[in-house]
C-alpha cells in the first residue's frame, strides 16, 4: 500500500449534471455537489475530486484550504 499526503487547494460548490426521471422522462438535471482540487506534498500532483455529498455543509467544512489528507493506495480486491 502506499500512503500519500495532499493539501487541499481549492474546494467550491459546483452544478453536475444527473441523469434522473421526471415526468416518467429520463432527463439530465442539475444537482448540487462539490469540486475538491488536492495538490500533493511535493507539489509534483495535483487531483480534483467531484462528487455530490450528503452533507453539504459538512463537506464544505471538512474540506478547507490548506487541509491535510492522508491518500492510501491498494489493488482492488474484487
């Protein structure tokens, strides 16, 4: 396993589009989530994570400019 340490640069709250039925239609629409972008330790990698979380609030909150993560990587076990 490897084990590395990001920073968070920015996080902001974006629109993503969803597939979702109204009406009995699939139809795209617009939920809201949040757009995390990580710089690692030595500044050679940075990532942006997408996704729609259950709590907006606390998302925005746990994911604060200069914030420190821990990243594990390890083969999928499936």
């Amino acid at each position: 396993m490897i084990k590395l340490k990001y920073f968070v640069h920015t996080a902001s709250q974006e629109d993503f589009t969803a597939k979702a039925t109204v009406a009995g239609v699939e139809r795209d629409v617009k939920v809201p989530g949040l757009a995390v972008e990580m710089v690692s330790e030595d500044g050679s990698m940075s990532h942006t994570f997408r996704f729609v979380p259950d709590d907006m609030e606390k998302a925005v909150a746990a994911f604060e400019p200069e914030s420190a993560f821990i990243v594990s990587i390890a083969p999928a076990k499936d």
